[in-house]
C-alpha cells in the first residue's frame, strides 16, 4: 500500500535493527572539527575535570503496599571540559572551548530476567530496561564571538531550551549576531532518543514507547507498542533579539521527522504486525517567548508554543510583576497547556482538553538574608460535557431516535459502538464543557547566616469537589536547615516533612506522611565533597521506607 | 530492608521518631551554630592591604546589614547614584563590605572656596587614567590633606600632626586614642569583583555623578555611592547608535570564571540576579516559577549555569527535594493527576514513568508475573469503562489530563476498544473528537491513523 510520505504499509513483522549512519557520521565530524580548530602553537587552556558518584538505595512498594522493587543504583557522571583553546582570554573576543559530560545509571537492583528476553523468568522482561546504561549528556566543540562577535557555533550533542521545550541533538548550531538588535540562529542534525547508543529517552517527544528492539530479536510480538528507535534528523531556526537588555525575545521554530519502520496495528493479522515505513513528521512547532521589565517598576513574560502538526496552540503562558519597593515583588500567573504528543502516536487524535492555571503570588525580602514567597491559585481541568449528567442524557438522546440503544440503556448494557449512542454522546460534548477545579498553594522560606542556611517549602493541592468529581489533595510541607562546622570541612543538613493527602482513586488512599532526612557532608579538600544522606518516611498504608545515598563529587581545574 | 506495619505500630514509630528528628534539628539549627555576631559578620573580606590590623571594636562596617558609620548619615535618594530605587543598597558580592574609619564631608570639603575650584579629580585624580575595578582611587594624603591640614603623611610609621585642631589626627581618623597612644583604625576596602575602566567611561563623557550620585553634596562617601547594576543599565541597555561601546553582555562588567561564564562564588556570598532583572528573583518561590524565564530567555541563564546544572534535576538521577519532598513514591500519583504538566517537563511518561510502572504492575502491558490476580489500580471496571458513561468514567479524565493515562498505557491498551473493528482489532469505540478533521495530519503522518483504521478504511479517504 503506498502512503503519503512514501512509506509502505506491509504486513511483515519484522523490523530492521536500528541503524547507526548518524552516529558514524557525527563521531568522525566532532572529531575532525576538533582537529582543525586545535591551536597550532602550544597554548595555556583551561582543562577542568569533574566526576559525581551517587549511590542509592531504596525499595518502591506497589499501590497495595508491597515491595515490588529493590533499586541499588550507581550513577557515576564525568565531565571533561577544555576552555580557552585559542589560548589567552579576553571577554567578548573569539574564543573555543571543548565539553563533554558522560553518564552511567546502573541498577543492580533490577532483576536480570527483567532485563532478559527469552529466559526462564521472562515473565518479568520489560523492554528497554537496561540494568547500566551509558549516555553522553552532551559534548560539543563550540567557538563564541568569532569573526568580531557577528558568529558562533557548536558542534556535537548539545541541547537547546526555548519556547519549545528541551531538546537535546547530535549535529551542529550556527549563530548570527547581527549589529542590528538580532541574532540569527540555526540547527540541524539527529535528535537524541532513547534505544540509540549513548542516548537516553529523555528529550524524546512523549507518547511513543520506543527502545532497541534488538533483545526481541526484532520482532514485534509480543510487545507491538514498543517501537524500533531509529534516527530521527530535525532542524530549528530561531530569531532572538540581541539588543537592550530591558527586553528579550526569542522566535523559534523546529521540525523533527521520524525514519524508519513502526509497527501500526497492535494485533496481528494472519500471524503477522502490520507495519510501515518511511519518511514522517515526529513534531513540527513554532514558539515565542518573550520578557521584558523596567527597574523598580515591573516586569512582563509570556510565550507561546504552536504545534503545526495538531493544528493548536499547546502551551501558552503569561505572568506580570509589579516591584512595590525594592523588597515586595507581587504578581500574576497564567498557563495554558494542552497535552500533545509524538505525530507517531495515537493519542493526539483523542479527545483531550485544555488545562489552565492562574495564580497570584507574592515574595517578601524583610531581610538581606530572609526572603518569603506565596502562591495561590486554581487550575481549571475543562472537558467537553458534564459527567453528572452524561450519562441519563445520552440514554435519553438516543432513546429518542434509536429504541433498540435505549433498551440497552435502562439494561445499563449500552453497546457504546452503537452509531446512534456515539452521535447522541458527541452532540453532548458539543453543548457544554465541564471545568473542574484544583485549588493550588505555595509557601517558601529562606533564610542565611553565612553559615547555614534554613528553607521552608509548603504546598498545598486541592481537589474540590465539583460535579461530583473529587481529584484529591496534598497539603504539607518540608522544613529543612544545613550548617557549617569547623569553617566549612563539615556540613550538617537535616530536614523534616509531613504531609496528609488523600488519593481518591482508590479506596482507602488517604493518610499522613511523615519523614526526615539526616545528610552529614565532608569537605576533605577543595576539589571533593562527600555527602551521605539517611531518609526515612513513614505512613500508614506502606509503613517505612529508607534511602541510602552516598555522593562523591570531584572537581579539578587546572 | 522494611516492611508494612499495623497502625498503632506505626503510630507509635511515628511519634517516636517526631520527637528524635525534632531534637536533631534543633541541634542542628541552634546548638551548632556560632555565636550569632561571628555569623553574621560572614566570611572575611581581604584587607586593603596585608598589614593593615583588623577595625576596632568601636568601629562599625559599613555594610547593608552591620551597624552604621559614626558619620554616616541618610543620604536623600536623590543624591544616591541612578538606580537605587529598584537596588536600595549595592550587592555584597560585587562591593564587599567595608571599614572606612575616617571622619570626612564631602560637601564642606568642596565648599571651601579654595582656589582653583576643588573637584572629584582634584582627590581622586587616578580614577582618571584607571583601567580596572582593583585600582586604588583613593587620595593620596600627602598631596591631597597635608598641604591644608599641616600634617606630614610622608612616612607612614611616622605621620606628623598638624598644629591647628583639624590637623590632628583624631580629627579625621577614628580609633581609641588615635594618634596618641594608639593606633588610628585602617581602612578595610576590599577589592569589587567586577571589571571596570573609569577611564573609558570619563571619556565617553560619563560624569562621576551618572554613577556614583551627588556625592558632592553629601558628608562621608560610603558604599551607599557605589554603582547600581539598574542604573548601569541606563546606558549598557540601551540600543543602536545610542548604546554606543556600552556594550550589554554580563561579561562585559562581571567576572568570569574558567568557561566564560561568571563568576557568582565569592567570599560574600552568591551572585544572584537582582528581582528586578526579567523577573529572575532566586528567591525561595524561584525553583518552580523558573520554567518562564528559561523558555523566555535561556541565554540569560547561560550567563551562570552550565547544561549540567539544568541536568541535575531535569534529567538527573537523584530525585530532587525541592520538588520532590519525602515519600514521593507514595504521593505522587497526587500530583500526576493535579500538576501532569510540570512532569513532562522533567520526564518521558513512556520510559520513566511506564518503565517503573511496568516493573511494579501498575500497567497493562506490563511483565505478566507483577501483574497481581484480583488486583485493580482503577475503580471497578463497570464505572471506570463501561457504558454509559458515566461520572466516574476514564474518559472524563482522560479528556482532563491525557498524559496521566499515558504514563501508564502503551497505545495497544487504548486500541483494544477505539480502533476500528475488524483487521485492527477494536471495539470501534471512537476517541475522535465532535467534527473532528484531521486535515493534513495523515499526509504528513500516516502512522498514528494506521494503528485504528486499515489502510484502505474509507474515513481515511475524506
């Protein structure tokens, strides 16, 4: 069958392993950009060198209370950083520098047959769990304020953070500074996602569960939503004002194509998946966002997300400041957000609504070393029809045109693919749509004495019950204190947490937690530290639960 | 490592360990901590120079949050440089706090009528030629005090007083018994931590008043004349031709640490920006309210923080506690149905979210041997899916808050009724919403209508 985008549909059930043409084509480029822009004469560079080891252990119970994982995680990061290639440094003139930040997440609590297509235990298997998997976090070659500050670049894994979100890719970024209050900017190259080497799922697109499906031997059964990860090229462009610091914007906008094979139906037809191929859209957006402020007065932030392929708007957000004097700081909230997914996926064509937040929120400095901060506001949960009513409505809708669905409906047997009760249900949603609100709540404290420091954090969610929906709540907060001793060599840090919340999506889910956290730190040098950390929390459905966590942290510059 | 207990027990334990945690933290906060003056004096600034002694007792810093000058009086915010409106007091981290332990008026000074006209160069004439922020810019007092005040300030170990009463030391210098038997109390002027050329700025025609306010007008100079970032920005935000060589970057003023960005680490304390600057209060509301300034303006935040930084909690592996506070495990399904959109933020619902959920059954697909008999996550299937729908049914929240349910479904779930029926295996239940219209979508992306509808299903030809 022949498809737009020229892909096939077939009815074979196997797919091709991933392929790795981006990854041998970025590795040589790196290396090869690297080379050339290596200075000629032996100059002084900054190297810096930085590695984190963390080691945790803890046990996640199930709903129901009982311990279903075990997780004894080792996550060890290394940072290697070159800075000031070029030699002597001068603010605002041309200069390269090298990064490169590697990640290993073991857990060696996972079980192997988890972890294990085929075994024994392969009742267990989860595919895509991988018990220590490595990724580079990023690593780039980049040089700024070339060419007399009108160009810069980066070249290798790298992320961008704008209107749309965070996105990580293997390729290359240039950057035009203009003299005229603009900066141009562009991207291209393959998007990080999770199944590819050295790659974590992390910036992916939600809404597809895609992996190596190499484990499965590449077949589909009997896990057809998992996904064969393939490469996925992706370009932005981005405009960004470069001009009075009183005022920023950024325009932008990214298109990320999917490659490769998927697997459509999710059952099989004569044995077989059905699945396709080719060249598609994965996510086509447009954003905006901007800020701006007038010292002593105030300040304005908004922006907005388009996404091209759902044909909305998917996020929006606005906020105002207003500076009462330099120690009071109220303001404004609002958010607008609309679930949108991978155009891989199926759910963007569901019925899903909008949710939108508003709040207002304070913050306080009384002190140079004491500051406040409150929110509070709603977030409104709309969807298309009233859930007290639906029901009796549409048995009544359809009982007027459909006396077969009706009998259905005083049986409480309603076929729901029935076409009569489907139209009655969609002209319901059409009528009216239904808001239900969230009541939300911040506080926060902060206060210093040079040597120690001291936080409050409260929140508060409240679902109301309205329409006769409740949504639960959560009310608490975390007291936490740290303090130096004998000069900074030891820290002591400790924080207690109690909260009550009650989830009503089951019965019985509703209780006070209760917890606290004892975190001793050793400064043995200038470039170490070493902090454990003892967490204990309690409630009445789970009992106890402990962590463990041990971090090293090293830090080398030379 | 742990298990379930009854609730008396755990009432019991919960109570017990209230009041241990309560006692370690009051340790902590009040039984560790040093006398309340050593602390709030801070770290200690360098000295002027090496061998000048500590201030004494009897002298007060001058700082934002120490005791006053003897001297020192209020200065009307209209003598105060530009930008003390929005920034009342100069930053600690970029002018530490200093001792000026010398009695002095400006304002008489200069309306002394002497001839030539004394001016800001006339003492501070160095401030002329300076090309950085670390010069010393103060008087000389042998050319700028001794020839008025009769004294001899040649010979440091020797200084002379003068014969009239203003010529003694106590006159100017502040200390016990200055100038007899005691010593007169030194200065402590640290060094600012920023980059500066007053010498460009004199010759761009920037007067000392644009940064530093009326200082002719008033008695002793204190940091409260010292710059306000706000009121640099009067030029170094401006654009075009107006803004001239005052360029905007950070870098152009602050310090820079290895990798160019800067330097926010100082014995003071930590640079953070001021609330005023595009909303960036770092105050204690900042770690969720964040999210704007970052989607808004993430070359600002580049100015100070790493990738890594951003790393360590978006996609770090160590949950982070101001976020997520004790007993999340427990708590958080809460926040998934109340806050979904902050989690997306952070997580990928198909590997994060549904991997462990896969692992600990709260899943349909998931492994078959954590999936536990008689055990249902949501409420009775003839509310939560059954026909007719009704207030408690899935779809109302799924309309509400799609990425809940996508945290924990793969497509497969939501297909076994809403794709069509026959050769994709549905239910035929249609998820669409009312006139729904596709438009380009399936030309552009065909995959996601293939899951539901065969590929020759007459709705995809409309």
């Amino acid at each position: 069958v022949s498809l737009p985008g020229g892909g096939n549909a077939t009815g074979h059930g196997r797919t091709r392993p991933p392929r790795r043409i981006g990854l041998r084509l970025a590795l040589p480029l790196a290396a090869g950009l690297l080379v050339a822009l290596a200075p000629r004469d032996a100059v002084a560079a900054d190297v810096e060198v930085t590695g984190d080891v963390v080691a945790q252990s803890y046990e996640v119970r199930g709903p129901w209370g009982d311990v279903v994982l075990g997780r004894r995680r080792l996550g060890t990061t290394v940072g290697l950083f070159v800075y000031h290639l070029q030699g002597d440094y001068q603010p605002l003139e041309a200069d390269y520098s090298a990064r490169l930040m590697m990640r290993m997440d073991a857990d060696y609590g996972i079980d192997g047959a988890e972890a294990s297509y085929g075994g024994p235990n392969s009742t267990r298997f989860v595919p895509g769990l991988e018990l220590a998997p490595l990724d580079v976090l990023y690593g780039y070659v980049e040089g700024r304020h070339l060419w007399d500050g009108w160009f810069g670049f980066r070249v290798g894994r790298q992320m961008v953070t704008d209107a749309l979100g965070w996105w990580s890719f293997d390729g290359a970024t240039v950057r035009l500074t203009t003299p005229w209050v603009v900066q141009v900017e562009a991207y291209g190259g393959l998007e990080q996602r999770g199944g590819l080497p050295l790659s974590s799922s992390r910036y992916e697109a939600q809404g597809v569960w895609r992996g190596s499906r190499s484990q499965l031997g590449g077949a589909p059964e009997p896990y057809p939503s998992f996904q064969p990860a393939d490469r996925a090229p992706g370009f932005g462009v981005a405009l960004e004002s470069d001009g009075p610091n009183w005022i920023h914007g950024r325009l932008t906008y990214r298109r990320v194509y999917n490659l490769g094979s998927a697997t459509t139906g999710q059952f099989p037809l004569s044995g077989q998946y059905p699945e396709m191929s080719g060249t598609r859209i994965s996510q086509d957006r447009l954003g905006y966002a901007m800020s701006a402020f007038l010292p002593g007065v105030g300040g304005l932030r908004g922006g907005f997300a388009y996404d091209l392929y759902n044909m909305l708007v998917s996020q929006a957000q606005g906020a105002v400041d207003v500076h009462l004097g330099s120690r009071v700081t109220i303001g404004a909230d609002i958010d607008y957000y609309v679930p949108t997914f991978d155009a891989d996926s199926i759910w963007n064509w569901f019925v899903h609504d909008p949710s939108t937040t508003v709040q207002a929120r304070a913050a306080v400095r009384p002190l140079s070393r004491l500051d406040l901060s409150a929110s509070a506001g709603v977030r409104l949960w709309s969807a298309a029809g009233d859930p007290t009513t639906f029901a009796a409505q549409q048995c009544a809708a359809v009982g007027a045109t459909d006396p077969v669905a009706l009998e259905r409906c005083l049986a409480l047997g309603l076929d729901p693919v029935s076409e009569g009760v489907h139209q009655a249900g969609q002209a319901l949603e059409k009528e009216r749509t239904n808001v239900v609100p969230d009541i939300i709540a911040t506080l926060g404290a902060g206060y210093g004495w040079g040597t120690g420091q001291a936080s409050l954090r409260g929140v508060g969610e409240l679902g109301v019950p309205t329409s006769g929906v409740y949504r639960g709540r959560r009310v608490g907060g975390e007291l936490g204190a740290r303090q130096a001793i004998d000069g900074g060599r030891y820290w002591l840090g400790g924080a207690l947490n109690l909260y009550e919340w009650d989830d009503p999506l089951r019965a019985g889910r509703e209780t006070t937690s209760f917890g606290y956290v004892l975190a001793p730190e050793y400064v043995p040098a200038e470039f170490a530290r070493v902090r454990l950390e003892w967490e204990h929390d309690m409630n009445e459905l789970v009992g106890n639960r402990f962590r463990l966590l041990a971090v090293v942290h090293l830090q080398v510059l030379r | 490592m742990s298990g379930a207990r009854s609730r008396p027990t755990c009432r019991r334990r919960l109570a017990a360990s209230l009041g241990l945690v309560a006692c370690v933290l009051w340790a902590v906060v009040v039984g560790l901590r040093t006398p309340v003056a050593l602390a709030e004096a801070g770290p200690p600034s360098a000295p002027a120079s090496s061998n000048e002694p500590s201030a004494d007792a009897g002298v007060a810093t001058s700082s934002s949050s120490a005791g006053r000058m003897p001297s020192e009086e209020d200065v009307p915010s209209e003598w105060l440089p530009p930008g003390s409106k929005a920034s009342p007091v100069p930053s600690e981290e970029i002018f530490p706090p200093q001792t000026i332990a010398i009695r002095f008026d400006h304002a008489a000074h200069l309306g002394l009528g002497v001839k030539p006209k004394l001016a800001c160069p006339t003492c501070h004439g160095k401030a002329l030629s300076s090309d950085s922020a670390r010069d010393r810019l103060l008087p000389n007092p042998v050319v700028t005090c001794d020839p008025c005040h009769g004294t001899s300030h040649r010979d440091l170990e020797q200084v002379r007083p003068g014969s009239a009463a203003d010529g003694q030391c106590p006159s100017c210098h502040l200390g016990k018994d200055a100038g007899r038997d005691g010593l007169v109390t030194r200065f402590v002027l640290p060094r600012p931590n920023l980059r500066n050329s007053h010498r460009k700025h004199l010759a761009r025609n920037i007067g000392c008043a644009q940064c530093h306010g009326s200082v002719e007008k008033i008695g002793l100079g204190t940091r409260q004349q010292l710059p306000r970032m706000s009121g640099c920005f009067v030029c170094h935000a401006m654009s075009g031709p107006a803004r001239g060589e005052a360029r905007g970057p950070c870098i152009t003023c602050h310090l820079v640490a290895p990798g160019g960005r800067l330097q926010t680490t100082f014995a003071t304390g930590r640079l953070v920006p001021p609330p005023w600057l595009h909303g960036a209060d770092h105050g204690s509301g900042w770690a969720i309210g964040h999210r704007r300034q970052a989607a808004a303006n993430s070359a600002m935040c580049a100015n100070c923080h790493t990738e890594q930084f951003c790393g360590d909690c978006h996609d770090g592996k160590v949950r982070p506690r101001e976020i997520h506070p004790g007993d999340w495990v427990s708590m958080h399904p809460i926040a998934a149905r109340q806050d979904n959109p902050r989690c997306v933020s952070c997580h990928q619902l198909q590997s994060f979210c549904a991997d462990c959920h896969r692992r600990v059954g709260v899943s349909r697909d998931g492994p078959s041997e954590s999936r536990l008999g008689g055990r249902r996550f949501h409420p009775p299937a003839a509310a939560w899916s059954a026909a007719p729908r009704g207030a408690e049914h899935h779809a109302w929240e799924a309309q509400r808050n799609l990425n809940a349910c996508v945290a924990c479904h793969s497509e497969r779930d939501c297909a076994t009724c809403h794709a069509t029926k026959g050769l994709r295996g549905g239910s035929g239940v249609d998820p669409h919403p009312p006139d729904f219209d596709a438009g380009s979508a399936y030309a552009r992306n065909p995959r996601p209508c293939l899951v539901c509808h065969g590929p020759n299903d007459r709705a995809l030809r409309r």
